[in-house]
C-alpha cells in the first residue's frame, strides 16, 4: 500500500471509528501550452501528473456529511439538507461544494445517503498544479461511484467547475478537473474550451528521453486580485470592440486589422490570446507529425507572448526560463495564470541536474526566495483504488 494509501486509511479510521467503503484518487495537472485562452472559449492543452489527492470514502445509513483532512484539525459537519453554496466555506467548501454540485447535476440530494471522507495529497497547494481540481475530481468519482449516478467524467469535470465558482467562489474554466479526470499516462488532454471537446494525445516524452521540470519561484498568486480580473476585461473589450462573442473567433489573419481597430494595450492582449490559441494548435500538430523534442520553440514563444504582451510573467518566472534555456531545456514558459507560480521546462533527462543546480544559483545571485524544482510525469486521471 503507497503512503498515502496508508495515511487516509489510519484517517478515517482514527476520526471516524469505523471502516471505509474505498479509497478513490485524483492528480493535479500542469498545463503544456495555452495560457488565459480557457475562458476566451479557446484551447489548452495540459495533462494530469504524478501527484495525487487520495480520499477514503464511507457511506453513511443517515443524511449526515463529515469531511477532514491531514491539512486541516477540524472535522466539518453538516446534514445533506443545509447543502448549499452559502454554507460552504474554508477548505471543505472544495469536497462539500461537489456534493452540492453533483445535486445540480442529477443527483437527488433528498435520497442520497450521507457519507465520511478523509483526504490526504501530495499535490502541492498553492503552486499552480491545482490541488484544487485534484481534491474535486477525487470526491467527484468517489461519489458518483457510491451514489451509483453514472455520470460520465466530462460531466464530472462540469461539477468539480461548478463547485469551484460557486461554493468556493473562483471564477475558474474546466481546464484543471478535465486533465485531472481525463489524464491518461505520458499524454495530454487538448481541450476546445468551447465545445468541450477533448482529445487525449500522446506525448512521447520517455521515448525522446525528455522530462518536464516544475520550477515552483514560491511566488504567490492570487488570481482574485486586480491582474486577473483586468486581463479578462481586456478580452472581453477587444471582442467587443472587434466584433466577435469571444477572441476565440479571430486568428492571426484578424491581427492586422485588431492592430487598426484596438489601442495599444488591448492590443496586445488580443494578440497574446490569438497567437496563444494558434500555439495550442501547431504544438497537437507537431507532436504528432514530429514528437516531443520540436515543440521547444513553441513553449518559449508562448512565454515571450505572456511576458510582452499579456504582461503577466514577474522577474522571477523570466529568470527561470532564461536560466533553463541556457543550461539545455529544449524549451520554457511560465504556465497558469502569472504573476508568479510556477515555469515549467522541457528539458533532456540526463541535463535535470544541471538545470536544477543553475536555476537554483541563478535565484541566489538575484536575491530572490529559493526556488521549488521537481519533475512531474504525465499520469492516469481520477480512479478508484485498489484497496
Ligand atoms: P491550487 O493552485 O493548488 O489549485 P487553489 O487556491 O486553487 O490552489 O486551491 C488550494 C485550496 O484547495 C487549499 O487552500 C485548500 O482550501 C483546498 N485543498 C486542496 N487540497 C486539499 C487537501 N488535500 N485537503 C484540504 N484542502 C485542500
Ligand atoms: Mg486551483
């Protein structure tokens, strides 16, 4: 039995005195290419990695609901009647807001029987690897298995979205639950954020010899706060103002009259989210006709464009790139929604080493915090466990 296995086992055992009915799991995700294109109906293209949310989860012969945590003391407690968005908060509005959510989508919360889940992950909080979908994805399939719902996982990444908007109150796309519950091993989920479509495609990263190196700068991000909710007013504007219902209808061919039509800065913006969408498409394309090691050039244009002209990259994310470009990465960019977090790096495996060791001096030199770096591997969406 892995750790975590063994950890929300003891769990649930220890706070609830009885015996869990399974264990379920979800990865986080990082996202390869396609940055603020979600909710400008465009395209991403991230896949699920090896860290995971663990949940053991037990039915309940009642209508009572208890939710704890290795990260959290208390225990919340609630009856499957007060289950709505307004009683949610901290932590367990993520697991309780599923439930909730599963009710908006056919689940009929007035015969559901109650339940206990324990949560334990080794997903990072906080460092833009969406702990978050990872905790949402791993309930959403433990209930929709234990409340025999038969929901299928597009509309279980539906739920986990819901719950986040509503219960928890971030204004997030589907992205991070569809990896999370779409991931298959070394492949990534290329989803069309307006159609929901998703297609798994390999990556082929073992056989290049290839491995994807997080460099976590420890910055915070918040999107809550002003940067984020100004980017997307700027995407909103350049539509309007150009004629579309979203950027997702211009390509690059629309850039010269955007350029005529727009001022500089939304401009810009337009330009990021145009040439970002087209990036997503060349970088499928390329995979497939070329492999892994020739999409390199489209990750670092992908950052430049953040950098220059969405302007959301910080001095911490560009030293990581550069110092990854320049000690052998075939290829860098910062990856979620900026103003620090994480860059991620395409680098040859027998080079992680080096890169790790430059980019850690490289933090030293400048005087800023100590960075986070570590490989993550393409793995297996939300399932049951063997237990
Ligand atoms: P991330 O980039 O990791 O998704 P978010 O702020 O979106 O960051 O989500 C992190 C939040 O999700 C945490 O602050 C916590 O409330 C909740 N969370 C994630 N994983 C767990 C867990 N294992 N146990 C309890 N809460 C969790
Ligand atoms: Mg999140």
């Amino acid at each position: 039995m892995s750790d975590l296995h063994q950890t929300v086992t003891t769990g649930f055992q220890t706070r609830f005195d009885t015996e869990p009915t399974g264990l379920w799991s979800a990865p986080g995700r990082v996202n390869l290419i396609g940055e603020h294109t979600d909710y400008n109906d465009g395209f991403v293209f991230p896949f699920a990695i090896d860290r995971r949310t663990v949940v053991a989860l037990g039915v309940r012969a009642d209508r009572l609901v208890r939710v704890a945590s290795s990260f959290a003391e208390e225990t919340v407690e609630l009856s499957l009647d007060d289950l709505t968005p307004e009683n949610l908060e901290g932590w367990s509005a993520y697991p309780l807001g599923v439930a909730w959510a599963l009710g908006q989508f056919g689940a009929d919360l007035a015969a559901v029987a109650g339940f206990e889940v324990f949560i334990d992950s080794d997903v990072p909080i906080g460092a833009g690897l969406s702990s978050s979908a990872a905790i949402e994805s791993a309930v959403a399939v433990a209930l929709n298995d234990v409340w025999q719902l038969g929901l299928d996982r597009r509309v279980l990444a539906r739920v986990g979205q819901l719950a986040e908007n509503r219960a928890v109150g971030a204004p997030t796309g589907i992205m991070d639950q569809s990896a999370s519950l779409l991931g298959r091993a070394d492949a990534a989920v290329f989803l069309d954020c307006r159609s929901l479509a998703a297609e798994v495609i390999p990556l082929g990263f073992d056989a290049a010899g290839l491995e994807l190196l997080i460099i976590d700068t420890r910055v915070s991000h918040a999107h809550s706060t002003g940067g984020y909710a100004s980017r997307r007013a700027s995407c909103e504007k350049g539509a309007q103002l150009m004629g579309v219902s979203s950027l997702r209808d211009l390509d690059v061919d629309d850039l010269a009259r955007a350029r005529d039509l727009l001022d500089d800065e939304t401009f810009r913006r337009v330009r990021h989210v145009v040439t970002e969408n087209q990036r997503v498409l060349d970088t499928v394309r390329t995979l497939r006709e070329q492999g892994p090691t020739a999409i390199g050039a489209l990750l670092d244009a992908s950052h430049v464009s953040m950098r220059d002209d969405f302007e959301i990259s910080v001095s911490e994310l560009d030293l990581a790139v550069e110092t990854a470009r320049a000690t052998g990465a075939i290829g860098a960019r910062m990856t979620g929604g900026g103003f620090g977090g994480a860059a991620i790096a395409l680098t040859p495996h027998a080079l992680i080493p080096a890169v790790t060791a430059a980019v850690t001096a490289a933090f030293a030199a400048r005087g800023f915090g100590t960075p986070d770096l570590f490989v993550v591997r393409a793995a297996d969406g939300a399932a049951r466990e063997q237990d």
